[in-house]
C-alpha cells in the first residue's frame, strides 16, 4: 500500500474539475469544424454544384454551411468561459451531426460521401468524452443516417438496398467510438498516473533540496573529472570558495588529488572518510558513487573541528554547572576578603601587613575575575540578537577599548567593508571583541598598527570578522588547546578568556576560529549577516 502524502497543499496546486488538455483538445476539434464549414461555405460560392457540393438542393447546403461557420464561431467564444464541459461537447456533437446530415442530403445523400465526417467528429468526441456519452453520440449519428437514408426510400423511391451502406457506416460509428473511448481512457489513465507521479516527485525533490540546504555536512556533486556540478551552501562555507560550480575540488582541497585518484581506481573503497585542511580548518571528506553511467560522485563535507567542539561540549556541561554553582557560592567570601584587605592596607605603621595586603588583593582581583567568566559562561544563552553596522560599532567599540585599557589607539588598524551589518548580541560581541584584543595586545609589537580589525563580507551570506597581529602568533603544539578551558600561559590568566568567546559566538549562531596562515596570530568570527532594519 502506497503512503499517503501528508498534507499535499503545502507543495501541490490544487486540481481542476476537468482537464486543461480535455478544453485545448476541444479548442482544436472546433477549429478544425470552422475550417470545414469555411471550405464547404467557399467552393459553393465559387463552384457552384459542380463539384457535386449541394447537386441536389445548392440553396439548402449554402445556408447550412454558413450557419454550420456561423455557430461554430459562436461556440469557439463560449469555449473560453471553461464550463460545463460535456454540455459543451455534447452540444458540439449535436451541431455536428444535423449539419453533416443536411449537407449530405443536399448533395444527394449518402453517395456524396460526406457521411465519413460524421465518423471523424464521433472519433474526435470520444477521445476526450465518457464512454457512456460517446455511444449515446454513435447513437445519434447513426440514427441520422438511417432517418437521411429513410427519407431517400420514401419520398424518392429510392431502393431498399440503399439501406446497407449506411448500416455499416452506422455500425463503424459504433465500433469507431468505442475502440477510441477504450484507448483514450488508457491514456488518459496513464498521463494521470504520470501526473500524480510528477507531483510525488515534485514534492519529495523539494523536501530533498530543504533537507540538503539545511544539512551541518556539505554535499558536492562531482562529474567524472572531478569538476563541481551542483553543491549544497554549507559546502560553499567548509570549502571557503567564492564559486564552486564549474571549480576542481583537487585545487579546492590540498592533497585531494591522491584521494581522488585512489576512490576512482577503486584502490581506496568508497565511503572511506579522509581528512584534510582547508585555509585553517579541519574537514572530513567522503566520497560516495552515485552508480550511473554518466560517472557523477557525491561528496560529503564533514567539520570535523565542530565534531571536537561538540563533543567537547557534552564532556563539559558537567564541569560548567559545578563550576557556575562553586561561583555563586565564593563571590561573598571573596568580597569579605578584599574588604579585610582594605582594612590592614589603612594600618601603616607595619611594611609586612602592606605587602601581604597586596598579595591578598592581586589573589582576589585573579578570583573575581575567574568567577566573572564563570558567571558569564552560564548566562550564555540570555542574548538578544539585533542587527549591528559593523563600522560605527567597531569605531565605538575601539574608543572604548583604548580608554579602558591605556592602550594608544595609533596601535590598532580598522579595515572594514561599508554597509556590513551582523545578527548578534550587543553585549555578547563586545565581551568576544574585548578578550580577542586584549591577547592582541598583550602579544603584538609596539609599533603602530600592530593590531588589525578586518570585516569582510564572506561566503553564503557571512561576515568575516577578523583580529590579526604582528606578534610570534600561537605555537602548533598549543593550538589545538586554545579553546579549551582553563588552558592559558599567562601566568595571571583564569584559561576561560577563549573558551567564553567560542560559547558566546555558538550562542549567536557564529563561530570562531584560529586561522593559522600567517606569522601572527589570526582569530575570525564567521557571523551571520543581518539586514538593515
């Protein structure tokens, strides 16, 4: 049993009563009635009864083929209001039948041969008809040619064995009808079996394309040369590149070649993941065979950095309760410390109480500041994300900075894109800011613009918002530590500056990162770009 679609109108157009193909078919039935009707209306009038149109009565076929033209028209017109189908049609049919029968019987009846018209407009009918109304019309047509024929015997003394040809011009309409209306019903079985199939397809393509869109992982699909032909966005953001289609992953992905040229010669099995590094980043590749002839491979794209962040996440969530707890409960002991402090740093008639009170004082400056991060690690997800023009907060935020820290302001450079503006929390983006500048500083030379503030718009819709330095940047061997808590070599340092900036950036839905390519250090948040409200 076939699933049923669940509802179907959030991705399917509603359906007609009656086919649009059934009216064109019948626009095209009756177009081919006004070119008859003008052909017959058109020889009479040049011809006269010489080419046997109208021998017998010509006055009588010239009305009825201008009549026959006339409601043709009439009907061409009414076509266009898309209603009441078979009225229509059955209407269409009836015209058909009295005409061609009146112009038979003008032209001297069933030996003119116009009765295999009515056979052409009956097959015509019953392609788009019932079944039951397509023999009601054989019906109708035949019973016109026996009656056309009848009048012939009776009132012309016609013979009585006139009657078999158009008996089985009857029985061909009959047979007509009802051979076209059993293969027109297949057909049409079949096109609305391909329609429902086509919509079913629609539908699951465009939950596909939302799922893919949507995914962590990219998706690149790659012909046999190893050229991009389609891509999901996350791809363009692991990958880093301004364009992907069209583009060689071998020269997107350094050292990808061999892993190609292995997956391709079947010498490495697909599925196989191997890692590489992609302008700073770890990511995970997996090529997987799409098994057609025209050689497309679909590749994965996997962060294996966000990998080790989550997980790292889940392995302090523990740590980060307990520690936001120990927090709460030492901030007023501390606060009666540094209060005694003050108090034996007033009695000056001892040297020893000054320095103990200036130990006292530097331990707990070095503890508050600890349980501040603490406290703003667990406040992580009170935000509220607004639009920010990059350019004037930054100029703000550097004024700011340089007052608070007594650091001269020659010493910082901005290079920043017009009319960039970021989704972030105010707060949260000055806590990141400040900690990312204050390394700088405490790194980098003295000479001016040894600090640089880089925002650029970057790829599928991000900001690239960038600290870089001049100082001797972060050693490999302590990079892959630089996030984790409690991890710092300033010998004063609480190890949660770094750490508290990736969880308020992860809280904005941004990410920030270690760029490791160039002598200082480079520190980037990738951060959603927002629309000027």
């Amino acid at each position: 049993m076939e699933a049923q679609v669940r509802y179907p109108e959030l991705f399917l157009a509603p359906r007609s009563a009656t086919e649009e193909s059934f009216w064109i078919s019948l626009g095209y039935f009756n177009l081919y009635r006004i070119a008859v009707a003008t052909l017959f209306s058109t020889l009479t009038l040049i011809y006269d009864d010489e080419l046997k149109f109208g021998a017998h009565w010509l006055d009588l076929f010239r009305y009825v083929a201008v009549g026959y033209l006339f409601l043709a028209l009439l009907f061409h017109g009414v076509l266009r209001s898309r209603e009441q189908f078979n009225l229509q049609l059955s209407l269409h049919v009836c015209l058909d039948v009295v005409a061609i029968t009146l112009l038979m019987y003008a032209s001297g009846g069933f030996r003119s041969g116009l009765g295999v018209m009515l056979l052409i407009s009956l097959i015509a009918a019953a392609i788009v008809a019932p079944r039951r109304l397509s023999f009601l019309y054989a019906a109708l047509a035949s019973i016109a040619l026996l009656l056309e024929q009848g009048y012939w015997v009776l009132g012309h003394d016609a013979s009585t064995t006139d009657f078999l040809q158009p008996s089985l011009l009857a029985m061909g309409c009959f047979a007509g009808a009802g051979i076209t209306g059993w293969l027109a019903q297949r057909v049409a079985t079949n096109e609305r079996l391909a329609r429902q199939r086509g919509r079913e397809l629609q539908t699951q393509t465009r939950v596909n394309q939302l799922v893919i869109q949507d995914m962590h992982d990219g998706v690149v699909v790659l012909d046999h040369d190893g050229r991009v032909v389609q891509h999901n966005p996350q791809a363009q953001r692991l990958l880093r590149a301004e364009r992907l289609l069209g583009a060689e992953i071998a020269a997107l992905v350094p050292r990808f070649a061999e892993s190609w040229g292995g997956w391709r010669s079947g010498q490495v099995a697909a599925g196989a993941p191997a890692n590489f590094s992609v302008r700073g980043r770890d990511i995970g590749l997996r090529l997987l065979d799409s098994g057609r002839e025209e050689g497309f491979s679909v590749l994965f794209i996997e962060d294996t950095t966000r990998a080790r962040e989550q997980a790292q996440q889940l392995k302090l969530a523990a740590l980060g309760r307990l520690t936001a707890n120990i927090a709460h409960e030492i901030r007023n002991p501390l606060a009666a410390i540094s209060h005694a402090a003050e108090l034996l740093q007033e009695d000056k008639h001892a040297e020893e109480r000054g320095r103990l009170t200036d130990i006292i004082q530097d331990n707990t400056r070095r503890l508050e500041r600890l349980v501040s991060d603490v406290l703003q690690l667990s406040r992580r997800d009170r935000m509220s994300a607004e639009p920010i023009r990059v350019v004037p907060w930054l100029r703000e935020f550097l004024g700011e900075f340089v007052a608070n820290e007594s650091v001269p302001r020659g010493r910082f450079a901005l290079d920043a894109a017009r009319d960039l503006w970021v989704h972030f929390d105010r707060e949260h983006l000055r806590q990141v800011m400040w900690n990312l500048l204050r390394n700088a500083v405490r790194y980098a030379h003295t000479e001016p613009a040894s600090v640089r503030i880089i925002a650029l718009r970057g790829f599928a819709d991000g900001v690239e918002l960038s600290v870089v330095d001049n100082g001797p940047g972060v050693p490999a061997s302590s990079q892959g530590q630089l996030f984790e808590p409690f991890f710092t070599t300033e010998a004063k340092g609480t190890g949660l500056g770094l750490y508290l900036a990736r969880e308020l950036c992860a809280a904005n839905r941004a990410t920030l990162e270690y760029v490791n390519d160039m002598q200082g250090a480079h520190f980037r948040i990738l951060c959603r770009e927002a629309r000027p409200s």
